[in-house]
C-alpha cells in the first residue's frame, strides 16, 4: 500500500507539473520576488496591525512601481532607439564604411598593394554594410516582436503577481508546510530553503544591481560622447554585463575602436579611460562583495554557474544557475558532515 501510494504521489506530481509546465517561470520569478519583498511586507504588516492582506497588496504595489514599470519603460524606449537606429542604417544616415575608408587614408601604401595583398576594399564596404542591416534588422525585429506579444507578457505578469500575492502573505505557513512534507529532515531542510533566500538576494543584487548600474555608467558615456543610442547601448551593456567573464567590454571596445579609426582620438581615449577605469572597476569591485561573499559561493562556482543557467534556461538562467550551485554546495556539505569520515565538512576552495 504504502509502494503504491508513493507511485501515484510521484504520478501526480508530474502530472501537476506538466499541466503548469507553461508557467513555471512566472512562478519561479514569483518566489524569487516573494524572497525579496517578504521583509518589507513583514514590516507593513506590523505597521497595520498584523493585517495580511493590506500590507500584501501594498507590498505588491511596491514591486509594480520598483520592478515592472522601469523595466517596461526601458524596453519601450529601448524598442526605439533599436528600430531608429536600424532605419538610420537603410537611408545611409550612418555610414558605417566610414571606418573603413579611414584605414585607406591612413595607410595609403595598402590601398595601392591592395590588389597584391587580396584586399578588396569595396567588398569589404559591402560586408560591413550589409552585415550591419541584417544584425540592425535582426534586433529591431525581435524587439517588435516582443511588443506584439505584449498579450503573453500581460498574462505571465498577471499569474506572476496572482502567485505573488500568496507567496508573501502565506510565506511562513508555506515554509512550514514545505518543511512538514519533505522527508528529509527539518533541520536540512530549513537549511536548504536559508540557502535558497541567500543565493537567491545575492544573485539578484550582485547580477542585475552591478548590471543597471555598468549600464547606466555606459549609456551615459555614450550619450556625453555623442555616440548616439545611449540608451540602447547602455541596455547591451547592462546585458553583456549579466555574463561573467565577457562584461560590457563587448560593447565599448569596439565603438573606441571605431572612433580610432574615425580619427577621434580624445573621444577614444575617454571611452577607454571610463570602460576600463570606471565600468570595470564597479564589476570587479562590487561582483565579489555581492555575490561570492552573501551567497558562501566561490568565483569560479558562480561562474560556471551562471554561463550553465544562461544555456540552459535563458536569462532566467542568470538566478537559477546560481541557485542550482547553492543547493549542490550545501546538499554535499550536509552528506560530508553527516555520513563523512574524518574531517566534519566538506571544504571546497573558496567557501568560507
């Protein structure tokens, strides 16, 4: 009897899975959120008398003003500096052989062995453009398309928010109820779930706080430069900056080299100055405090981490990477101190 009800618990747990398969992101960013938030609902709900409710929604409302209202109107503006860029790109308003034809002037002695040394110069205009509205058609296609499912979006943010509520009025009764199914253990469980919190706070604050503000940085780089886009750039900064080990350094370095080879040099050199001075010194200082220190987690874990979540799972990835290696780390370190012998914990490089 008792085999046979753990088959149909298990039966439908799948089943219940693949039902909701569809919404699992959303319910995924409703927990992370819900780990958030909570302590500020917590302090509503003392300021109103222990009411639930009330300071539920209140708390929702502050996650709608903080969360998805910058985030929406970034992604419009975003949308249009990405379609006015790729318009600019097709009239010729933005010429981007310009650099080429500077390498020419500069080198004169190359343009005249060109055809010796099997350079084409006129192919290699003919590249670059083409290249450039195909990658510029690229982008602004998707970003519209994203702007045609706002429908999806709404419905997703909608079952975000509706989960979302229940989440943090409901937490401590849901931790609980968590912890009286799960057969493993109280004692382990609540140190998984501490663990989750944990990772989850840093990785939210060490990935997208170090990302908005190297993004910001670069945008506003572009728009003192007169480079045109800021806020576009600075959002693929802000992206580029969300994988480790590559950085806004993608984006910057190839527009001082364009303004190299353009012929402005003071332009270049406070580009170089600010992305390499600046930009990077706020990853390099900020990354490690955040995320290695308040996660218990090494760098190279966290990497690893985060490029596997991002193949795997999309932006999304960037959290769940990190979380997936917080719970590996501690599983282990539970198993080393319960069952090992000798030593009472397992000692990974780097962990605390």
């Amino acid at each position: 009897e008792n085999r046979a009800f753990l088959l149909l618990l298990a039966l439908v747990t799948v089943a219940f899975v693949w039902t909701v398969r569809g919404f699992l992101l959303p319910i995924f960013w409703a927990v992370v959120l819900a780990v958030l938030f909570t302590p500020l609902y917590r302090k509503l709900r003392g300021w109103m008398g222990g009411r639930g409710t009330p300071a539920a929604l209140v708390t929702l409302l502050v996650v709608f003003i903080s969360v998805v209202v910058p985030i929406v109107a970034l992604g419009a503006a975003v949308t249009g500096e990405a379609v006015s860029v790729y318009e600019r790109v097709q009239s010729g308003d933005i010429d981007l052989t310009e650099p080429v034809q500077a390498v020419e002037d500069m080198l004169p002695q190359i343009g005249r062995r060109a055809d010796e040394l099997g350079i084409d110069f006129d192919r290699i205009r003919e590249n670059v453009t083409s290249g450039a509205i195909n990658v510029s058609q690229m982008v602004a296609g998707s970003l519209l398309n994203i702007g045609q499912q706002a429908l999806t979006f709404t419905l997703l943010l909608a079952v975000t928010f509706y989960v979302l509520f229940f989440f943090v009025r409901d937490s401590e009764s849901l931790v609980g109820t968590l912890i009286r199914a799960l057969p493993l253990g109280d004692p382990r469980e609540r140190r998984l779930f501490s663990k989750f919190a944990d990772v989850t706070r840093a990785t939210i604050k060490g990935t997208f706080v170090v990302a908005a503000v190297q993004g910001t940085l670069g945008g506003i780089s572009f728009l003192i430069l007169g480079l045109g886009s800021p806020i576009l750039w600075g959002m693929m900064m802000a992206v580029c900056s969300l994988i480790p080990a590559v950085g806004p350094v993608i984006v910057w370095g190839p527009a001082a080299i364009y303004l190299i080879l353009v012929g402005s040099w003071g332009k270049a050199i406070i580009l170089i100055a600010i992305g390499a001075g600046v930009i990077g010194v706020v990853d390099n200082a900020l990354r490690p405090i955040l995320v290695g220190r308040d996660a218990g987690m090494p760098d190279y874990m966290i990497l690893l981490s985060t490029l596997g979540g991002l193949a795997a799972f999309g932006v999304s990835g960037v959290v769940i990477g990190p979380i997936v290696a917080g719970f590996f780390l501690t599983v282990w370190d539970i198993f080393a101190e319960e069952f090992g012998s000798g030593d009472d914990t397992l000692t990974v490089p780097g962990l605390p």
